[in-house]
C-alpha cells in the first residue's frame, strides 16, 4: 500500500547476465510478496461478517478487526524502518513472512478457544509482519534499477497485490463465508484456512532467504529540499497536509470494503457467503484503475486526477446511500475504481520537494494508514446506533479532504522567488 521513494538509494553494480538475472528474480519475489500482502490485508473484508455472527457482535466490535490490523502501522512503521535499515532489504522481508506466518499459525488456538480476543491479538502479530514487509519491499522496488523506469515497476507490482486483493474475496466466500451458518458457537472454518497460509507464507520466507538478490545501497550524495536545509521534515505543508490525506484515503478505503459485505447483503437480501462476491469487484476495480491511471497519469497532473476520483468517489457513495437494489449495490462497488491512484498520488504529492527528507517522510506517511483502523471503527458506531446511510457519511467526509487536498493543500510552503 505504500509506497517510499528511492532517491537516495541505488543498486549494487553486478555485470551482464548475472544482473540480468538477479533483476528478473527479485521482480518476481516482490510480485509474490505484493500478492500476499494484497491477499491477507483483504482477507480481513471477509473476516468481519464471520466473527461478527460467529461472536454475536455489533458493528463496531466487528471492526476489531480492521483497528487492530491497522493500528500496527501506527505503531510499528518507524520501528519496523530501524530494524530494515539494520538487517537489510532482504531479510527484513525474510522477517516479514516469518513473523506474518507465526501470527497466522495463532488462529489455530483462537479456533479451539473460540476466543474473538484471540484473534485480534493474532491479526495483530499479522499485521507486524505485513508492516515490515511493507517498510523493506517499498523502497527495494523503486530502487531497483533505472528511477527513469521506477514508475512502471510499481505500477505492475503493485498489480500484483491488486490481484490478490481480487482474488481474497472469492476465497473468503467459498471458504469461510460458506461455513457461516456453522459458526454461531464454533470458528472452525478460519482455522485451516490460516494454517494454510501460515505454511506458505513460511515457504516463501524459506525461498526469499535462498535467493540471490540484489543489494541496495544508500547514495552518498543526497540533496535537500528547497529552503529547508536548516528546517524541519514539518516544515512542507505539502507534507503537513498529506499526512492526514493518506489518514484519510486508507480510512475511507477500509471502510468501505470492510462493511461491504453486510451492505450489500442488507441490500439485496442475499446471503453473505453471496454477498462477499462483490467485494471481489471493488478490490478489483483498484486492479482495472491502476492500469487506466498508470496511462491517465502520464497525460495529466497527479493533483487534478486526485481530486476528479475523490470527486467521483464521493457521487458514488451518494448514489448509492440515496438508491435501492443494483443501483445502490453497484455504485457503492464503483467507489474501487475511484480509489486505484489516490494513495500514490497522495504520496508523491507529499513527498514532492522534499530531497533529503523523503525517506524520513515516508515513516510517518506509513504511519498515517493508521487510519484504516479508526474510521471503519467509527463507521460501524454510526451504523450500530443509526442507519448505514450515516455510517458512509465516514468516508464522505474522508474523500471531502481529499479534493481539498489535491485542488489546494498539495502546494508547498516553499516557492520559488
């Protein structure tokens, strides 16, 4: 989901075939770490209708499960840096699986406890690893060859964690959803599911540590923003104002999909193993919208395609809260395709003129997907005492700043005289 800028960072010099080679090899693991990470991250869409009637809860008790995933990008993305800047790209992804399958292996006490708290605490360890993943593979992607060409190669890694996302719906209904009239007193039809991604996620950590990658190193010369050499990281208010917009992308993103299965099962009155289907096409949507914006983008300014999909986010939504049937259903699915470049365009709005402070911008960049933990959690309070045409008055709001954003906040303190 994030995504760091490489400006101080360069591949190590290896000759002809053996780069050639080596180049080939880490796109394709990084290909398999984005999958997963795209995988698990919305495996939790389904995860939320499951423990809400397995464990008899509210909306919002519900959305544990998406607070406690989130949360950790909170608190783990700065430390999580430390412990790459230390170990290394490599292993610091080798440490993501590691730690990612160990939280997974955690549902199979969950599931013989049937304890709800046991498996935020096992979502939690998850996340830690998806967290420093995340932090080690960013920056290794861009930075992996040419910056000329660093664009495209997080366009079509970034495909395939959009293609994971697709495909953890369509998992998650045949798998679990399809199980959920067993569940009123059993979470049997999580547990081996998880430990099936532990195993793989332990394989593939076992694989990347075999593997011959490329080093990156920091470059010596580093340049610093216009007119901040003597300043702070803070002292952007292309920064100061992206922060709470990707706090405020993520937060509308999450929300939507996490309750989207309920919404849409409210809606058409179908069952939620059914129901869970659609998400597929709003996580897909960001896969279809990717590939369009990765050719939009080179036509037009990342600022006022930002604010033309928050815009037509926000139609979305209201079509959909103020309709009934397929109408509502589908223009609510719609809101993915808006979604697709909003997070990169946030990113590389903020992080514009900032040289030498990027790397330490994108930390606290990373922290703000925070935000995927508080408004699902405030989005399904809204619907546990009111209606779900209140409760998506969240991401309204969420995609309101976001326009502000791109037509005004995205411009920098500094200017050139």
């Amino acid at each position: 989901m994030a995504i760091t800028p490489a400006q101080d960072l360069t591949m190590s010099a290896v000759g002809g075939e053996e780069r050639k080679g080596a180049y080939t090899t880490a796109l394709a693991s990084l290909a398999v770490l984005y999958f997963v990470m795209g995988f698990i991250t919305c495996l939790n869409d389904t995860l939320v209708p499951f423990f809400r009637r397995g464990f008899k809860l509210t909306y919002a008790q519900s959305s544990l499960v998406q607070f406690y995933f989130f949360l950790t990008y909170g608190i783990m993305s700065i430390p999580a840096g430390r412990v790459v800047e230390r170990t290394g790209y490599k292993k610091g992804m080798v440490w993501g699986f590691s730690i990612a399958a160990g939280g997974a292996l955690l549902f199979f006490p969950a599931s013989a406890y049937h304890q709800y708290a046991l498996f935020l605490a096992a979502l939690f360890t998850i996340a830690i690893g998806i967290v420093l993943l995340q932090v080690a593979a960013n920056p290794y992607v861009t930075a992996l060859g040419p910056a000329s060409t660093a664009s495209s190669r997080l366009a079509l890694i970034q495909g395939a964690g959009s293609i994971g996302t697709t495909v953890a719906p369509l998992f998650g209904a045949g798998v679990i959803l399809s199980h959920l009239h067993e569940s009123h007193a059993s979470s049997e039809a999580v547990k081996y599911p998880y430990l099936g991604i532990a195993g793989l996620l332990v394989l593939i950590a076992l694989l990347v540590s075999a593997l011959k990658l490329p080093v990156i190193q920091r470059s010596s010369a580093v340049k610093e923003g216009e007119g901040a050499s003597r300043r702070g990281v803070f002292s952007f208010r292309n920064l100061r104002l992206g922060i709470p917009a990707i706090f405020a992308y993520v937060g509308a993103e999450v929300a939507v999909g996490t309750f989207l299965t309920n919404y849409v099962a409210d809606t058409l009155h179908i069952p939620e193993n059914e129901a869970n289907r659609y998400v597929s096409f709003y996580w897909g949507g960001m896969l279809v919208g990717r590939l369009l914006g990765a050719m939009v983008l080179r036509m037009l300014r990342s600022a006022v395609v930002l604010s033309c999909c928050a815009t037509a986010a926000i139609v979305c939504v209201g079509i959909s809260i103020f309709t009934d049937g397929n109408l509502a259903v589908w223009s609510m699915v719609a809101v993915g395709l808006c979604n697709s470049i909003m997070f990169a365009s946030i990113f590389s709005l903020a992080v514009e003129g900032l040289g030498s402070y990027s790397m330490r911008a994108s930390g606290w960049l990373s922290t703000a997907i925070i935000g995927g933990a508080v408004m699902p959690f405030l989005q399904g309070v809204l619907k546990d005492h009111f209606s779900w045409k209140p409760a998506f008055l969240v991401p309204v709001v969420c995609y309101l700043y976001i326009v502000f954003y791109g037509l005004n906040g995205h411009k920098p303190f500094f200017k050139k005289h």
